[in-house]
C-alpha cells in the first residue's frame, strides 16, 4: 500500500488494526502526514513483521 493510501484510509485502517491486532496501543498507530515511514517501522516491530508483510496486511484491509 503506497503512503498516499494509507493517509486517505487512515482512520479506517486504524480501526481494523485495533480489531485484528488488541496489542497494538494508540501511540503504535500514531499518524501524521508525511510520517509514513515512521508508522509502517512501528508497525514492523510491535507485530514482528517485515516490510512487505504490513504492506501485505495494510493491503487487504484498505
């Protein structure tokens, strides 16, 4: 999912993270435009994931 993406589907991808995912907390999904990068790395440690496994997981929610 390219960074465009998730900005434009932030607060609905947020959601279904939380649902998924209980472990994550709100600072785990901060978001700020421009801030990609930051998000998807968070993202990456707190699920134990690569890159291409949250683009994957992003993905098929969005």
């Amino acid at each position: 999912m390219d960074n465009a993406q998730i900005g434009k589907n932030w607060p609905e991808l947020r959601e279904k993270l939380l649902e998924k995912y209980p472990e994550l907390t709100a600072e785990d999904l901060a978001y700020e435009i421009g801030q990609e990068a930051e998000l998807l790395k968070r993202l990456q440690e707190k699920l134990r994931k690569n890159r291409a496994e949250v683009d994957y997981i992003l993905s098929l929610m969005g």
